[in-house]
C-alpha cells in the first residue's frame, strides 16, 4: 500500500517515567502549533498496550525505562511495517547507549535540559530534517572519528550506525538494480525498501544509490 502523504501537523508521543519530565515536556509539545501531542504514557508497556501509538509521526523515548528499556523499545518499533521516527531523549550520554540507540533505528539522540528553545529547536530539527543530535551528543561521535585513524572516520561510524535492515537493504543494492528487485530479494514492498534508503543515504551523507555503493566498495577495500 502506498504512503499517505506526510502532514504538515506531526503526530508526537512520549514515553517517560517521571512524571515530572513527562508533564513539563507535554505542556512545551502542547504549546507548539506545528505539532499534535498524541500521548504520554510513563512506560514501554503501556504505550505498546495502546492503540494510539500507532497514528504518532515522531516519539520521544527516555532511555532508562522500567520493565522494556527505551533501547529495545526503538529496536521492536523499527521492526514494524511503518515504524514511527524515534528519538532517545535522557541524561547518558554514553558512546555506548549512543552507537546502540542509532544503530536499532532512532532517529536522533537528545541529552535531557531544562531548556525549553533548546528541545524545541531540536523538535523543529527534526520536524525538518528528520534527524537531531544534541551537540554533546555531536561532539562525542566526533571523538569516535578520531578514534579510528586506519579508516576514515565518517564512513566508518556511518556504516557502524546502520540498523541490520538498513544493511540488508544496503548489500542488496549491489545486486538488484530497483527498489522492486530489492523488496522482491528481501521479502519486503517496493515502498518500504525507499524508506529505508532514504534513511541510508541521510546515516551515509550521500544523496543517490551510486554514493552509498561507493562507500560500501570502500568499507571492503579496507
């Protein structure tokens, strides 16, 4: 089935245990006219209880939840036929929780503050580029570039980020010519498979098919 076309008005959850964090953040998500506040709901289980999760655009995920972390809980929703884009909002700003959280599908990682124009300059980010790293978070993937002097940097972290079905999607390219024969190879719909390498070539930095081949052919060239 084709997608409908994205709204200008975007569909948000969240999903945050403390309940102050939870109320200070909904009532900015509120405020903001370009978006819709769907719910909030204080855990993994009971937001994947309810229904309503199902129509959100962008969720916001704390990572340290009770019972389903937020790690996992980005790792089930990628799975999904039309996963919703999702953002790891918490205090760690662990390398670790970072490369993990990017590599199971989020979307942007966002280090928690009390700032109300610095969340809602990253929710405009992302409303707008699909995409939003706080700049601790930046700065820190940057490190890991340096880290990694016998291949360059970039390409390494990038490909290091992928989840395994935008890996897949990604070796497929190399032999199958069209979104189709790609769906068809790995059991999936034309339609998907463009979503997923949409999601590729932003990870990458690339902006056609050709660009990320050639940084794979550079990554087996190592």
């Amino acid at each position: 089935m084709p997608h409908s076309p994205r709204k200008s008005i975007q569909r948000i959850g969240l999903v945050e245990d403390d309940p102050v964090y939870r109320a200070y953040t909904s009532s900015l998500l509120k405020n903001r006219p370009e978006v819709e506040l769907v719910h909030a709901w204080e855990s993994a289980e009971a937001m994947l209880a309810d229904t309503r999760f199902l129509l959100v655009d962008l969720l916001f995920i704390d990572l340290e939840l009770p019972g389903i972390s937020g790690l996992e809980l980005v790792s089930r929703l990628n799975m999904l036929q039309n996963p919703p884009s999702c953002v790891v909002l918490t205090s760690s700003i662990e390398s670790e929780n970072v490369i993990s959280a990017i590599r199971d599908g989020a979307s942007g990682y966002l280090i928690k503050t009390s700032d109300s124009q610095t969340f809602l300059e990253s929710l405009r980010q992302m409303i707008m580029d699909g995409v939003s790293l706080s700049p601790q978070v930046a700065r820190m993937l940057l490190d890991e570039f340096r880290l990694t002097p016998h291949q360059p940097a970039a390409r390494h972290l990038a490909l290091k980020i992928l989840t395994s079905r935008e890996r897949q999607v990604l070796d497929a390219m190399v032999t199958h010519g069209s979104a189709k024969g790609m769906g068809e190879a790995l059991g999936l719909s034309h339609e998907t498979v463009r979503v997923h390498m949409k999601k590729i070539y932003q990870k990458l930095h690339v902006n056609s098919k050709s660009e990320a081949l050639a940084v794979l052919a550079q990554e087996t060239q190592s």
